[in-house]
C-alpha cells in the first residue's frame, strides 16, 4: 500500500500490510508495529497469504497496539503543536 493509505488505515485503527517499495513506508511500518513485505516477496503467493492470515488471526491484538501507537503519536504530535505556538508567541 502507498503511504498515505497505510497513514489513513491506522489512523482508522485498521491492520495493514505494507509494501515496501520505499524507505519511508518500510520506516513508517516499523514504527507502527505492523507487517511489511519487500516488492519482491508480493509474488510469493504463499508468504502473502501466511503473513494476512496472522494479521487476521490476531486481529484484536494488532489493533490493540495499534491503538496505543496511534495515541501515543497523537499526544506527542499535540505536545509539539502546544511547543511551537509557544515559541511563536500565539
């Protein structure tokens, strides 16, 4: 998936599988805990399956952290937002 999907899907607290054909998205994945495959293994037809089946398989517990990595990015994207108004006297 391209970038801004994978921001959006876990925004919405939606598992993805990423598809690293950028280092942006491979970085992105790492940091939301979350499945990648390199451009290459998407014809690996059993590797792909393999690896939806666990994230369907735990489903709650992916969105769980997710949960937690999407609030914890929240509260310290506001923290920085609250900085930088400060710093600009607004």
């Amino acid at each position: 998936m391209r970038l801004h999907s994978l921001i959006f899907a876990s925004n919405l607290l939606v598992p993805s599988i990423g598809i690293s054909y950028d280092p942006k998205v491979k970085s992105f994945m790492e940091s939301i805990s979350m499945p990648i495959l390199d451009v290459d293994e998407i014809y690996d037809n059993e590797k792909v399956a393999d690896l939806v089946r666990r994230v369907l398989d735990n489903r709650m517990e992916v969105t769980n952290r997710l949960r937690d990595t999407v609030k914890s990015f929240k509260e310290d994207t506001s923290s920085m937002m609250k900085l930088l108004r400060k710093e600009m006297g607004l």
